[in-house]
C-alpha cells in the first residue's frame, strides 16, 4: 500500500474499524488509569488521533462534544506554535488555555507526536477536566479569567522523554487536589503512549509509512456524506431564541440558521453581550456545540471528524456572550454553552421536526463540595456532575436523568461518601418533572446532601434553569424547573461559593426535560404505565394529559402495584374533549 493514491472501499472499512479500535484503547487506558473521579468514572473526556495537518480523523466512543469538537480546532494551535519537524520524539505538549480549546482553564489538553522512520505521522490528543486548577473554587463569581486558576500556555509537559519538573512543581503548589490532578496528566500522557503505540503496529501491519492518505479519504468521504445530507434540506433562515438565568441577569441565546444548497450557516448575532462574571463562552467552545448539534439533525450517521465539521459554519459578534474577549472570566462557560443544541434545535424544529428534540435540562449541573471530615487533617474538595431529564424526541419519551449534550456519566453514592465525608441522603426520580407532551420529557431527579463534619463546609452550584425552565417543542409543554435548595429554602444563590454550617442540608433538585407535541394525543396506555412506574402522578396524569387514572386499592396501602390502578377511558375522552374546547 506504499505508493497506492486511493484506497478502495472494502480495505477503507477494515482501515476504519481498526483506527476506531485505536482510540477506543486509547480512551480506555486513560479511564483506567486516572485517579480523578470526573475521568475515571464521570467521563468528562475527549480522546482523539489527528493526522500530520492537525485535522481530527476519529475520536473514542466517549467524549463531550465541548471536548471532543474543541479539541478538534485546539490541535491546529498546538501545529501553529510546533509545527511539523520541530518536535522530538519523546515530547509531550499541554495547555489548558480557554481560547486555545475547550473554554476554562479547569480543561487540560494533553498533544503527542507520534514518529516513525524519525518523522511525525500523526498526533493523539486529550482533553480532560481537571479536579482543580487553583484560583477560585470553580464557579461562575469571578471577574477576570486569571482569578480562575493555574492558566498553561502551550508547552512542553515533556522534552525528548524527561518529565518538566518545573511545570509539575508549580502545578502541584498551586492546586488543592495535587495528587488527583498531576496523577491524571500521567494518565493523559500514558493513553497518548497506549493509542500511538497500538497505532504504529496498526501502520506495520498494513504496510503503511503514513495515515495521511487515509485521512484524506475519511475526511473527504465525510464532507461528502454531511453535504449530501444538507442539499435534502430545503433552503431557507430559521430563527429561535431561549434564555438562561444568567449570573446578575438573564442571558439572552439567539441563533439564527440558514439553510444555503449544501452549506449551513449559523450565526448567534443577538445573544446578550458578554457578562462580567464567569458564565462567558469562547468562540471555540461556541463553535464546538453548535456543530455538534447541527451533525446530530442532519446526518448523525456520518462519522464525526473533520470532514462532518466543513459544511457548517458558525459566527458569533465579537464581544458577546458566546464569543468573548480577554480577560474575561469563563470557569463557567458550560452554564450557557450547553443551551447552543437547544436553540439550535428549536430553529430547526418546523424544518426538521423528525430531526430534532425538545431541549432538556442542559446545562449538566456541576457541584465543588469542599470540607473537612470529624478528625481529618485535610479538606477534601469533590466535584460532582449531575443531570435532569433529556428532552423528548420526535418518536420516543426523552431519557431520565441523562446528559446531553454533555453526555457525562453519573457517580455512584458509594463513590461519593467513600472518597468524601459527604452523605447522599436522597437521589430519586422527580415525578412529573418530564415535560408533557405526545412524547414526554425525561425525568430529573431529586437530590439530598449532607457532610459529617464540625466545621463549616461549601458548596459551589454551578446550576441553571431555576427561573428558566426547558421548552417544549411543537406544542409540547416545559419541564419542572430545577430547585437549588438549603434546609429546603431558596435561598441558596446558585452560581456563588457558599458557606454552610456543619448541620445544613442541600436540595439539588434537578429540571426535566420538555415534551414533544400536542399532551392531549398522547396514548393513554403511555399515561397509565407513567402512573405505575412514578413517572407521572394520578394528579399529573388527569392535569397535564387529561387521562383518568383511578387507583383501585387502600388509601393508606404503602406498597402499590400495578394492578392497582385502572385507565378509565370514557372519562378519559369526556375530559379531553373539555380541554380541547378550552
């Protein structure tokens, strides 16, 4: 296969396959061998090869597209400060700069060269959370970007082999999780070690001395799939706007999307200028999640790499909320980057309403709990990623308790209360928190914590959609708002580091998602199997769908069975007959 200039489409397949294998250990070495929680078990990576002009070729099954799309771009500024033939083998390279790639400083991006017959052939990447990066507590109240933390410019983490101890010193003094933090950079650097190795046997195996011909044909195949896809769509400017609580205000989201032959554009001219607090997005970001939701509409099929990246173009006004400008602070960017799907989609929704879901409780709640444990010496500082119900979809109920489009896993409570001397007194289903429709939003949860402690503890809420709760999509209704609360007031300020006292208690009760389509033209039998399994109460049932509900045993009978609730379809058509004459 030296000298061949095209592959044919059997030995492309078994190429692909093989690469995809490729990443997949990669992303798999780094799981296993992190010592952070977000990583080993929340999944709050990306991991990535790329070819010798920095385009991505494939990505790990795992991987947010807030990571996995902006690391993407990112790797074309690492190739701007080291281009082809500066490195050496053995070196490693590291940022986690907002602008440069996945938009806060908490985020590290880990690049590796990998050489063969003395010259680079390709490159693997990661991108992964750090569990602390200094500065604040990561939370939306700073002003400036260097209040956020540790911030690394593009430079070697290792030279031809030799670990930079300078980097690891001033890291290791500057963070409060030393361990978890410089443990998981030897973690981001031994996957690049697992993926490049398994790639140069990969190379020999199929007689290859570089993979850039096989970028160009996974990469064009893709362009060519995504413009495909696009030229079906009927030309046209579609516009939807949402709001977000913001941190002093709310935070206006506009997304404008034009439909252009076998190009979309998407601009968000009209979305708030940027804040003075850390809820800001890069453009890197932006740019990251609205490509990733416009792939989803139309051809999610189609393999994500740079090719599916070309035919969408995406702009925001400088200066704005979702392009900012340094200095500005951004440890929060997620709280207003995860509505970009969202908006995205509701542009979209008379167009490609098969297509696209109703929005649900993006963003992913993020909670920094810090505290000191009944005779412990050290605090402990935990980051915990949680999520509400997922939007409903054009043919099926929207997931409970799932990410998107962030996608993170949850932690179990035994992880939380044995690595912290947090207590998780609650984690439930919230009933009727999904939003109605023909198709129901996925549930939220509810959530109780504690901490076994003497001393004051705090909390940083990274949360939303409190006073904005996710829509509904064509004629589907909201889902439940999300509820910060102390010892069950509202008073709790989300998005601030807050003080509690040894006996506190904190309520995160998580949003649902909205539903899809008219509530009345649900199938009661969908009602009546959302009545038995909790999902939607008797009440909710006969309010929300206009489906009667009767419960047939003992008022007072703890244990209800199935058998225990009966559908009672004429007063089910008598009552919905009302509400469609009201």
């Amino acid at each position: 296969m030296r000298n061949r200039t095209r592959l044919d489409p059997v030995t492309l397949e078994v190429l692909w396959n093989r690469l995809l294998s490729v990443v997949n250990e990669q992303q798999v070495a780094l799981q296993r061998t992190a010592f952070s929680t977000i990583v080993r078990e929340t999944q709050d990576l990306a991991c990535g090869v790329f070819d010798t002009q920095g385009r991505m070729m494939a990505q790990s099954v795992t991987g947010t597209p807030g990571h996995i799309n902006a690391m993407a771009t990112g790797v074309q500024h690492f190739l701007k400060r080291y281009p082809p033939g500066s490195l050496q083998e053995g070196d490693v390279l590291i940022t986690n700069d907002p602008w440069m790639t996945a938009g806060q400083i908490n985020d590290i991006t880990v690049v590796t060269p990998v050489f063969k017959n003395d010259r680079e052939v390709a490159y693997f990447a990661n991108t992964c959370h750090a569990a602390d990066i200094g500065g604040r507590i990561l939370s939306a109240e700073a002003r400036e970007v260097y209040e956020e933390g540790l911030r690394i410019p593009i430079m070697k983490l290792y030279n031809a082999g030799k670990i930079n101890e300078d980097l690891i010193s001033i890291v290791r003094t500057n963070v409060r999780t030393p361990d978890e933090t410089v443990g998981d950079l030897y973690a981001q650097t031994s996957c690049n070690d697992v993926g490049a190795r398994s790639l140069l046997g990969f190379m020999e195996e199929f007689n290859l001395d570089t993979v850039d011909l096989l970028a160009d044909e996974i990469v064009s195949r893709s362009e060519q799939a995504m413009r495909r896809a696009i030229r079906e769509l009927p030309n046209g400017v579609h516009s939807h706007e949402t709001w977000s609580d913001g941190f002093e205000e709310p935070i206006k989201i506009k997304a404008t999307v034009t439909i252009a032959d076998e190009d979309i554009y998407i601009d968000f001219a009209g979305s708030s200028p940027q804040s003075t607090r850390g809820i800001n997005v890069v453009f890197n970001y932006t740019h990251a999640y609205a490509s990733f939701a416009m792939k989803a509409a139309v051809s999610p099929e189609v393999p994500h790499n740079e090719g599916a990246f070309r035919p969408v173009h995406v702009s925001a006004p400088e200066g704005s909320i979702l392009n900012c400008v340094e200095p500005a602070a951004v440890a929060s960017r997620h709280v207003t980057g995860h509505f970009l799907p969202g908006v995205v989609f509701g542009a979209l929704a008379e167009t490609l309403s098969e297509r696209v879901m109703a929005p649900g409780s993006d963003p992913i709640w993020i909670t920094v709990w810090r505290g000191k444990a009944k005779q412990a010496v050290d605090p402990f500082t935990f980051s915990l990623f949680q999520c509400g119900g997922a939007g409903a979809r054009a043919s099926k109920d929207g997931l409970n308790t799932t990410g998107f489009p962030s996608g993170v896993a949850g932690v179990a409570a035994e992880s939380v209360e044995t690595l912290t001397s947090l207590v998780q007194h609650r984690r439930e289903l919230r009933t009727d928190s999904g939003g109605p429709g023909k198709y129901r939003g996925g549930l939220g949860q509810w959530s109780e914590m504690s901490c076994r402690t003497d001393d004051p503890w705090t909390i940083s809420a990274m949360v939303d959609r409190i006073q904005y709760p996710p829509q509904g999509i064509l004629g589907g209704s909201s889902g439940a708002s999300g509820e910060f609360l102390i010892n069950g007031t509202q008073t709790a300020q989300p998005k601030r580091l807050l003080v509690l006292e040894p006996s506190d208690r904190v309520q995160l009760n998580l949003p649902g998602g909205g539903g899809y389509g008219d509530p009345l033209t649900r199938n009661p039998e969908n009602v009546l199997e959302d009545v038995i399994s909790g999902y939607v109460s008797v009440e909710g049932a006969e309010r929300d769908y206009g489906v009667v509900v009767r419960f047939t045993g003992a008022d007072d009978q703890l244990v209800r069975l199935p058998n225990h609730y009966e559908l009672d379809l004429k007063a089910t058509e008598q009552l919905r007959d009302q509400l469609v004459a009201t």
